[in-house]
C-alpha cells in the first residue's frame, strides 16, 4: 500500500497503520476487507485472534518479560467510519481509499470523512500489537464492527470473546477529557404512507436545495444549534403549501442517524399563475432563514431553481401537506441540560433524514439521554408526531447509557500522567453521545472502563480533521498508563 503523506511524522507507527487502514474501504457494514487485513496482521506477529458471529474481533498478546500475570487490559474501538462526501466530490466509498493530506498541524482527508473516527483507535491498536518494546500486561485489542450505525457490534458481542475487567475505549474527541459515562440512545424510524396523483397541467416545477452546513456528530454537536438542512426546507415547503397550490414531487435529506443533517434536496411544483409568488416567499424565507443563522452557519446556501422538465407524478396535496406538517412539528436538538454535570446534555433528538420513496416517506431520527426514562420518553414524543402523519414507526440500535462512577480507578492514573506529559489540567466527564462503552458495561458487570481518545473536529462530516500533535500526546499517554497498569 503507498504512504507518502505521514513519513516521518510521530507517532510514526501509529501513521503507519492509520495510513494502511485508509486505503482499505471500510464503511459501517462493510468491515470485512479490513477484518481480513486485521487477521493477517495478528498472524504476521504470531498472535492469536478469534472472531465472533456478526464480525467483532479481537487480538491478543501476552504481556512483556515479567508482565504476563499483570491484569488483562482490553484496548477498544471499531473498525467501520461514516461514509460522508461533499456533493461535488466524485468518491466510492465501497472501493475508493480516502485521500489523505496534511495541512499545518491537522491531518483531513480530501472531499470525504477522514475516518480518525474511529481509525485512530486500530492504528494504535496495531503499533501496540506489533511493537516489542512497549512494556505491558496482556492484552486484548477488541475491535467492533458497525459502531456509526447502531452499535451492532458491541450489541451482538460474544462474551466469551473477551476477559479482561480493565477497558480502555480510545473513541473520544478531545484530548485531555476523558469520559466515565454515556448517553444511552434509540433510533426511531417512521415510514409515512404517500399517495401519487398526476402532474396538473400547467405548472412550474423546482427545485430546493439547503447546502453548505457544518452538520456534526448528534450526540457531541448537538448543543452547537447547528442548522438541520430538514428542518430549513420543511420550514420554507410549509410557507410555500399555506400559501400557494403546492405539490411535491421529490425530497431526500439528510442519511445517518447520528450526523446532523448537511443537505436536503426538494422537487416541487405550483399552478403556472403562483410561480412568481413562489419565489417571493422562497426569497423572504431563505433570506430570514441565513439571517438567523448568521455566523453559526457562515457557509450556509438556500437555492431556489426551475427545473428542465415536470415529473410525471407528484405527491397528493393530502399526502405532501401531512410530510410537511411532520417534519416542520418533528422535536429536533436539546431537550434538556443535565443538573448534575454542569454543560453536559441530558436529553436530545435529531432529525436525522427524510427521502420520499415509491409508497412511503422515510424519516429517520434518533433520541439521546443519560437518563433512560426520559429516552424514552422523548422517543414517545417523536413517535407521536410521526403517527399523527400516519406512520408506522419502529425501533432499533437501542443501547444503554452508562452511568458515571465517581470511584473509577482508572481516572487518577489517566489524570495525573496526562498533567504530567502535557502539563495541562485533565477534566473528568460525562459524554452526550453513544460509547460502546454503555453496551459493553452492561454485558460484562463489574468492568472499570474509560474512554479517551486526541482531538478531532467535525467528526461525521467532510470537514473531519485529526490534530497530529495531540495524537502523538495521546499515544504517549497510552503506553505510559499501559505501563503504570502492568505494575498493578
């Protein structure tokens, strides 16, 4: 595999595979390339490895000369990465590599999602594995699949797959902060039953677009009151059906369930005598609209095209009006701060995606809380609105939170050898978004757990960026604590 981008930039094994890794396609679902080369790594070293029903694996190596009755340590992260693009971005992320460059002290990639999220974690995983000067106890690299879209791998784990009681997660953002607690969270689907009628005769048919929005991780950007490309088009669709002869003939926006939505795309028509009223209020809206965002969303574009030529087909007045009605009303961003942990989200929802289909109008969304009741609760709420548009609504990628443990042992070792290699106070904390963690607590009781992981910016985005100098602290902490838990 070629690597010329990262020669001679530390921490240069950890480049090395993260290098490697990028060349190898690897979206959630779509692990099996990199499984492979994971297993033929683990055989090159003469380590062994075991592999569980829905694709989890893990590697284990014995710990250094003197070391190996030291407790088991397992590194943990996953091997899939959101798969996000910009439009004019020509990239297959079922067979392309991501293109990688640095700029300054930040590793991006070029037009698509970087994949530190969570590539960070196997490349470190694999210097570790490799290296025989590093001084630790046993370990287990565990490396799940299908974490972005559902934490599938950690929910379908084999628990024979693992033994360690020590777990260190390396699937955080911000260096210096290390998490000892999770959101736990549920998807929530609704399927809107539409009906088609013909186009009317004379019409003008256009095209919506809302583009150039940071978007962001639902769980860590939430609290951001970053704009929702759904939300802005459903808000100008609604002004444009109470005031005019509306009829929709496409919708697609948004994708993933835990990114917020970047770009939504609309079709539409209206009587040929309304088109003229029909840019007046697309400009009045799209105006207030960019306004109200002002330096939030500086990159923000609302675009209002005629089309070539009208469908053949456009939804029912009945049918469009309820979409409209739904996902103007759809609960989207925080819901409530939590009272314990000063800054930290308690609850939120996002409205994830909305694509018209042949029969129905998909929407897609996902609820966050620290507390489980109010998870729920807040899925009910967005239940309800999606059944008064007549849907059918269904559940799935339900995962616990996990609670904080103010005792956690392992936070004065990460704490006090991060201050001494950065020289900058630690915080302790809570996260608003879904570690596997949560799911991996809850099936092995009595595991101690942290989370922590060097800084990334715009994860789930095309904007992701990796700061390589807080890598290379990262990576520095990680065998020094590797080292300080051997000696326990």
């Amino acid at each position: 595999m070629a690597k010329t981008t990262l020669n001679n930039i530390d921490p240069q094994r950890v480049l090395h595979y993260f290098e490697e890794i990028s060349q190898i396609p690897r979206c959630s679902g779509h692990e099996a390339a990199l499984r492979d080369y994971l297993k033929k790594f683990a055989e090159t070293h003469q380590l062994a490895w075991q592999e569980d029903r829905v694709g989890n694996l893990v590697i284990r190596k014995p710990g250094t000369p003197s070391l190996e009755d030291s407790p088991t340590v397992v590194l943990q992260g996953h091997m899939d990465m959101v798969c996000e693009k910009n439009t004019d971005t020509k990239h297959d992320f079922l067979n392309d590599p991501i293109k990688l460059k640095v700029d300054g002290d930040w590793l991006r990639a070029e037009g698509t999602t970087l994949g530190a999220d969570n590539g960070v974690a196997v490349a470190m995983g694999l210097a570790v594995l490799e290296s025989e000067t590093i001084e630790h106890g046993p370990l287990e690299v565990l490396l799940t699949v299908d974490e972005e879209s559902g934490l599938t791998g950690a929910l379908e784990l084999d628990t024979t797959l693992i033994s360690g009681k020590i777990l260190v997660n390396i699937d955080s953002e911000e260096e210096g902060t290390f998490y000892i607690g999770c959101a736990g969270g549920v998807t929530t689907t609704g399927m809107i039953p539409v009906e088609w009628t013909e186009t009317p005769s004379d019409i003008r048919h256009f095209k919506l677009s809302v583009k150039g929005l940071k978007g962001g991780h639902s769980g860590g950007d939430i609290h951001e009151q970053r704009g929702n490309a759904v939300k802005i088009a459903a808000r100008i669709l609604w002004e444009l059906k109470e005031k005019l002869n509306l009829r929709i003939s496409g919708l697609k926006g948004g994708g993933l369930h835990n990114a917020i939505p970047r770009e939504t795309f609309a079709s539409f028509c209206v009587p040929a005598e309304q088109s003229d009223q029909a840019r007046e209020i697309f400009s009045e809206q799209a105006e207030a609209i960019k306004t109200e965002f002002g330096s939030r969303e500086p990159d923000l574009k609302i675009e209002l095209t005629t089309a070539d030529a009208a469908p053949s087909r456009v939804l029912s007045a009945k049918a469009g009006a309820k979409t409209i009605d739904c996902l103007l009303i759809m609960p989207h961003g925080v819901d409530e701060m939590s009272e314990t942990i000063p800054g930290l989200v308690e609850t939120s929802t996002n409205l994830a995606a909305a694509e018209l289909l042949d029969h129905e109008v998909k929407v897609l969304t996902s609820q966050r809380s620290s507390s489980i009741s109010k998870r729920d609760y807040i899925a009910a709420r967005v239940t309800t609105v999606l059944r008064s548009a007549g849907a059918k609504v269904s559940y799935r990628s339900i995962y616990p939170a996990w609670t904080p443990d103010p005792e956690n042992p392992l936070v004065p070792i990460f704490k006090n050898t991060y201050e001494s290699i950065s020289g900058q106070k630690a915080q302790v904390t809570a996260i608003h978004a879904g570690l596997e963690c949560g799911v991996i607590g809850d099936k092995f009781q009595g595991m101690t757990m942290i989370s922590f992981g060097p800084d990334l910016r715009e994860v789930h985005t095309p904007a992701e960026q990796l700061n390589l100098p807080s890598l290379k602290r990262s990576w520095d902490l990680l065998l020094r604590v590797l080292k300080e838990l051997a000696k326990k």
